[in-house]
C-alpha cells in the first residue's frame, strides 16, 4: 500500500504543477485509485472524483460505452477502458 500511497502522492504534485486536473474511471479496482487520490493532502485542487462502473450494465449506463462494443472486445478490452475514459469524461463537469 506504500507504493500506491506514494504513486498517488507523485500523481497529483504532477497535476498541481502542470495545472492539470485528475478524473478517475475505474472497474477492476473498485474505487481504489480513487481513494488512493483522495487521500493525498491537497488532492481537492486537482482531483475532481471519479465513476467506479464495475458491471458491463453500468458501463453501458453511467459513462456510455456501447453494449456492442463490450461483446465485441470484452468488459476487460482495451478498446472498452478507452470508451469508458472517454465517457467519464463526457459525464464529468
């Protein structure tokens, strides 16, 4: 848990000084990169939260990624964690 802690700590000192901002989409991890950010002192600057879409109904739902696409290449696809960035980022503010 140390490596994560000082992964995610690294990640967002990088964010604060590029003046990016951070938007999580996980399945797999279950919200645990998310809360790894969180965590961080100051994470609120550049961490905006995240979408935790474990099942292949919620992919589809909550950030859009098309059915068709899941059974095509899979729930675990790259071509599946693309889409779901993609639509975090459509759903996000």
């Amino acid at each position: 848990m140390a490596d994560l802690h000082a992964a995610a700590q690294h990640v967002i000192q990088l964010a604060q000084k590029r003046k990016l901002t951070l938007l999580t989409v996980e399945s797999c991890t279950a919200g645990a990169l998310a809360r790894a950010l969180a965590q961080i002192e100051g994470a609120a600057a550049t961490f905006h939260g995240g979408f935790v879409v474990y099942t292949k109904a919620n992919k589809a739902a909550a950030v859009g990624v098309p059915t068709a696409l899941i059974d095509k290449h899979t729930a675990v696809s790259a071509p599946v964690a693309k889409a779901m960035a993609n639509g975090a980022r459509t759903q996000s503010c």
